[in-house]
C-alpha cells in the first residue's frame, strides 16, 4: 500500500507535458544503450506527442521541463532527441506512417480512432495509474442533489489542470449532447492547480461540482475519508483506454523496439524509474491485454471522433 506521504503527492503534483511524461521513461527503458541500439539509423530518436496531458497549449514551465528532459536523454542514451508537438493525433498518425517519427505518444481515445484507420499502428506500452482502464468522476457538494450531469446546468466547475486530458474531453462530450461548450454549459470554470485543494472546495460548497479521476478520489477517501463521505456523486464515463506509447509497423527496428519495452515494463523495478513515475502520476507501464482490441471499440462507440476533425 502507498504511504500517506505518496499519496499527498499523488495529490500535489502539477501539470507535466504529455512527451514528457513518457520520453523521460523512454530513456530509461533504453538503459544507457548508446547510439549503436539504432541499428544504423540516425542516432536522433524522434518522439511525436499529441499535446499536454492538461489540454492546454504548452507554457513556459513544460518547453524548460522538455529542455530538460532532452538533454536528461541525451545523457542516459548518447541519442540526441527530438520531442515534437504535432497538432492533434491525426498529424501524429500521419508521421508516423510516413516514418517521420519513431514513436508516437498518444491519449487512448485518441489511439482508438487513429487505430480503427490505420491497423499497422501499435501499442508499445500502456502508461497507467493504478487502474488500467481508467474513468472520470463528476462529484459535487452535499448541497447538489442532481444524479445526472444535465442537472449540472447555470451551476460552477472545476476542471483542474492536473488531471489527466481525459477528464476535460468527458466533460466536453457531455456539455456537446446539450448543444454546449462547457463554458456555455456552467455558470463559471475554473481551473484550480491542486487536486485536494478542489475537492475541499467542492466539499465546502464554494464550487458546485467538478471532474476528477478514479485514482486521485480514491486516494482522497484514503487521506479523508471524512470529508470524501460529503462529497455527492452525480455520473461517470465508461472506462477508457490509457495514455500509450505506440510504433508503426517496421518503421522501428524490431530490436530497438524490443529494448524499449522492456525498459518501460521494468520501469516501476527500478528506483530511478519508479521515482520517475511517482513525479508524472504513473504507477507503472503494462503490455496491451487481450481485451484492449474491446476496449478500443467502446470508446469509438461512446465517443467517436468528430467528423471535421477526421478529415
């Protein structure tokens, strides 16, 4: 079981940009293999992100941690870097198929429309935080009594900027099924920094409601299990699938891609890799299950891609 003082910073930490979250781990998984692992490829490794995990641009504070983080890579690999900010998966995808990029970092709704497209697109390894699959929680104040997330309308959110994307693009879709954005839909959002600061907001009644994921309200009832109990349940998505690291077909040689998976599965083995993951909110990477192929399904049922956007 997790110490109070991890879960406190399961709690407390900030935004990190989503190529940072997983080239970091990139490096580690390569382990100090030098320039000789691409097999006579250029020694220049190529990460395409979709975005920031928070779904803003990037700011100032994540281009310093990607400086950082590139030479952290260079130092760990002997591979100069390239972490890249396409715009939206769809680019990603593209590059990817073109041989552009080695590896693309992807949010798993994303994958699932982007895979449904193009079959030769893979999963390398699921980063995941706690649960595998995992699912946003709208909760609100003893004082809301609605049980659906229509009931919500004229009334204050919060969306923090720590969660995961998934959260901001749950709430979107159901804000889109009543013909609203969610600035539209709610009286005010705001944006707050820290996950337990919101939930004691939202606890207190100075916020009506807000999203949150599976893992950070489960950590919460662990660290306040008395002020959890006030907090009033209003709806859920169905699980989704996780943020992940994918390759496309030969593009990356069997054996550098082999050398990367396995580094990121032993990541949480390894003292450096779990420090690593505890500072960008990860418990560990895993393999794609069986029934990743189902889960993938369900979410372009429940939440398929925008028809402009797929163009």
């Amino acid at each position: 079981m997790a110490s109070r003082e991890t879960l406190w910073r399961r709690l407390g930490r900030g935004p990190v940009p989503a190529a940072g979250v997983l080239a970091a781990l990139l490096a580690l998984a390569l382990g100090g293999a030098g320039a000789d692992g691409r097999q006579g490829k250029s020694n220049v490794l190529r990460i395409g992100t979709s975005g920031s995990l928070n779904g803003e641009k990037v700011d100032a504070k994540e281009k310093g941690a990607l400086k950082t983080l590139k030479a952290f890579i260079k130092e760990e690999t002997g591979l100069d870097n390239e972490i890249l900010d396409e715009k939206g998966w769809q680019q990603l995808t593209d590059k990817l198929a073109k041989g552009q990029l080695d590896l693309g970092v992807f949010q798993g709704y994303e994958y699932a429309w982007a895979q449904e497209k193009h079959p030769d697109l893979k999963p390398l390894a699921l980063a995941v935080n706690v649960h595998r699959y995992p699912t946003a929680y709208i909760v609100a104040s003893p004082k809301v009594t609605t049980k659906e997330f229509k009931g919500l309308e004229g009334k204050s959110f919060a969306i923090p900027t720590e969660g995961p994307r998934f959260l901001r693009f749950y709430v979107e879709r159901q804000a889109q099924a009543a013909g609203k954005t969610p600035e539209k839909f709610f009286s005010k959002v705001t944006t707050p920094e820290k996950l337990v600061t919101a939930l004691d907001d939202v606890v207190d009644g100075l916020v009506d409601a807000m999203v949150v994921d599976q893992a950070a309200l489960e950590t919460f009832k662990q660290l306040k299990p008395a002020r959890f109990k006030k907090l009033h349940p209003v709806a859920h998505s169905q699980p989704f699938p996780p943020p992940l690291v994918a390759y496309y077909g030969k593009h990356l040689d069997d054996a550098t891609r082999e050398k990367f998976r396995v580094g990121l599965l032993g990541a949480s083995k390894k003292e450096k890799g779990k420090q690593m993951l505890e500072m960008f909110g990860l418990t560990h990477f895993e393999p794609a299950p069986t029934d990743f192929g189902k889960v993938l399904g369900e979410a372009r049922k429940n939440y398929p891609a925008e028809a402009s956007k797929t163009k």
